[in-house]
C-alpha cells in the first residue's frame, strides 16, 4: 500500500546476515529525486556511517539527471539519513558489537517519500555464502520439479 521499490541491495543480503531493520528518509536535492523515480540508482557498493550523532550514506550512486542543467547533483556524494535520536542510539550500541554493520538493503517511495531501509547485519564467512548458495539453488529446483509436477 503506497510502497514501491526502486531498488534492492542483493549484496548485502549475500555477504551479511541481516538481523534488524530500520526506515530511514534520505535529505536529497531535485534532481536526485528525478533520478530516482527514473530507477536510475545503485545501492550495491554504499555503506552507511555514523559522524558525530548523525546517520550518513556514503558511495549510493544517483546518476545524474540527464534533463538536469548546472545545478545537476554529484552522483555519490555523502548523503544524511534521517531517524530519530533514540534509533541512532540504537544504531551506535548495536554496531560498537564486534562484526556488525549498517548495509542499505532497499530504496523505496512511501507516500511520495524516499526511504531507505538499513540492515544491521553480521559478516557471513566465504562457507556460510557457499552454504547460502547451496540452499537457494536446492530451493528454485524444488519449486520447479514442484510446478512441472502439477501441469
């Protein structure tokens, strides 16, 4: 209901085992939304820090807006993230654990809003990944052999 996604963090969900999740709005200029509404946006090497109290994504890469003039925006200029002072605190308890950390893994509008939906997750292994891998491959052959069955 007034969600529509515009892009997922595929990575993030391959290399972390995502644990809580948070919904951030992003402070963007105009054209930045443009570019967003065109899907021209890519969350797969961005990364999300804490400066001083405030929350910040760093390397999301926004094209430019190609009918964008001059005060076109930079594509992965740092970003502020806004939540709620006691989200933030949270944030900072949950990351000081050894091994966490903040990945992006949706962008979406919501009621004509940007959100940004943070994964607080622990680093997978390369043999939890392979593991990972395993399952997904063993779980699309069931579906298939399960869907041939019923025709």
């Amino acid at each position: 209901m007034g969600i529509k996604i515009i892009a997922t963090n595929k990575k993030a969900y391959h290399e972390y085992y995502i644990e809580d999740t948070f919904e951030a709005g992003i402070v963007l200029t105009g054209t930045e939304v443009k570019s967003i509404r065109a899907g021209q946006v890519n969350l797969k090497e961005s990364f999300c820090r804490i400066i001083s109290g405030e929350l910040f994504i760093n390397n999301m890469n926004i094209s430019p807006y190609e009918h964008g003039n001059r005060e076109n925006h930079e594509p992965t200029r740092m970003r502020k993230l806004l939540l709620h002072h006691a989200e933030i605190d949270k944030l900072i308890r949950l990351t000081e654990q050894k091994g966490m950390a903040m990945v992006p893994t949706k962008l979406y509008f919501k009621h004509n809003y940007v959100k940004l939906e943070i994964g607080i997750g622990r680093g997978k292994n390369l043999r939890d990944k392979r593991q990972s891998l395993k399952q997904k491959e063993a779980d699309r052959e069931m579906a298939k052999a399960l869907k041939s069955s019923f025709r």
